[in-house]
C-alpha cells in the first residue's frame, strides 16, 4: 500500500469512525432536562430516570435539570427506589459550575471533587454541596427549593 491509499484509507476510518459516534449519542438518553419550578418545588416524574430496552427497565444514575430561573443546575442522583439526592452543581470554593462524572460531582476550575451525597472527596472546596430536601409523591419527586 502506498502512502496516498494508506492515507486514503485512514481518512475514510475516522470519518466513520466519527460517524458511529454521532449515531450512538443522538441514541442515548439525555441526562439533562429542563423542569418548571411549581411554587417552590421542581416536580421531576421518577420516569424520567428509566432506560426502557427489550421490555427491560434500567435506570439512570444521575439527571441533570435545568431552569432558567437557577443560576446552577441541580444534580439529582438515584440510589433506589426510594433514597435520591439533588445537589446544587456549584463548587462551595469558588462558586464554579460543577460536571457530573458518574457517581462524582467535579469542579473543572480547580479540582474540587463531591461524592454524590454532596460530601468533599478532594479540595480545595472544603465544604459540602447545597442539598436539597426530596419527597416522593405518587411518584413524582418534589425537590424543594427552600
């Protein structure tokens, strides 16, 4: 193979490469939504954590809601059932927006990481996460605000 069809050949790889990419993405379910504020609550449907494939329900670990009256967005992590927790996604160091990463909550300004419990794993943040109060009604959770 000369060099002309090597290079030929890898630019057709990555472009498909590329491709499948973008396919499996616009397949996956967002984990970020945008929710209206009802009072002092946001209503967030537990449906809105299910993964249904093949008659199989599986859950999402994490969703993210948005609204534009929140200056950050909250977190919301499932452990079961009946045990969730929403944390505000500021960094108690700086007040940066925090990025979700699995079971951790992580500070791209300066490192600062969270369990997802809200808890400082590693700083310089040396305070916890805003939580906030959940109650599951008729399954819908209502994260207060207060």
């Amino acid at each position: 193979m000369d060099r002309k069809e090597f290079l030929k050949t890898c630019g057709f790889g990555c472009l498909a490469a590329i491709t499948g990419i973008s396919l499996l993405q616009s397949c996956s379910s967002s984990q970020v939504l945008s929710k209206k504020i009802d009072g002092s609550d946001i209503l967030v449907p537990i449906t809105d954590f299910e993964i249904v494939s093949n008659g199989k329900t599986e859950y999402k670990k994490y969703i993210i809601i948005q609204n534009e009256i929140l200056q950050f967005p909250i977190c919301i992590y499932r452990f079961n059932a009946t045990e969730y927790s929403a944390l505000l996604m500021k960094c108690t160091h700086q007040g940066a927006e925090l990025q979700a990463f699995g079971d951790k909550l992580q500070c791209a300004a300066h490192g600062s990481e969270f369990s997802n419990k809200g808890v400082v794993e590693s700083g310089p943040a040396n305070t916890d996460l805003r939580k906030f109060p959940i109650l599951i009604e008729n399954n819908i959770l209502k994260v207060s605000l207060k």
